[in-house]
C-alpha cells in the first residue's frame, strides 16, 4: 500500500512530502491497522474551521483515497496516520 503525505502552509507558505510504500517495510500489518482505524466515510476534503492565520493543510493520499484536512481539525486516526509517515516515511 502506498501512501502519501503533502502539508503546504504555515508561515513560509512551504509545501513539504513524505511518502510510504508498506509493502516494503518491515511491520506491514502495523499499517495495515493504522489504515484500519480510519473513518471509512471521512469526505474528500474538510471544511475549514475557523480561519486560522498561518495553519497548515494537510493532504493525504492512501492507495487511490485522498483527504485534505485543515491542521486544526488533524486529529484522531489521521494524525496518528500523519505522524507516523512523518517519522518513518521517505522526505521528498
């Protein structure tokens, strides 16, 4: 399974990505129950929260799924999703 990260934003305006292939790693069914966790209905895209000066946006991609979801409201499984792809997903 593949999945990307994109979070563009912030102060700088930057857009960092990081990415995982699961099948290549070394604890596959780790993720497969990360991905498991996620809300099966989750909407392609969040509406905003409330404006929020400087806030990231994050853009996550599993398989053929893409969400985008405003850094306020990155919570729950998808940022347990986020967080671990950060830490052992390949920067690009």
């Amino acid at each position: 399974m593949h999945i990307d990260v994109r979070r563009t934003g912030g102060i700088a305006g930057g857009t960092r990505t990081w990415h995982v292939d699961t099948d290549t790693c070394d604890d596959p069914s780790g993720w497969s129950e990360l991905v498991g966790a996620l809300p099966g209905d989750a909407p392609s895209t969040l509406a905003p929260a409330p404006a929020v000066r400087d806030d990231f946006t994050w853009t996550i991609t599993v398989e053929r799924t893409t969400v985008t979801i405003p850094g306020t409201r990155l919570d729950g499984p998808w940022a347990a999703l986020v967080t671990r792809v950060r830490s052992e997903g390949t920067p690009s």
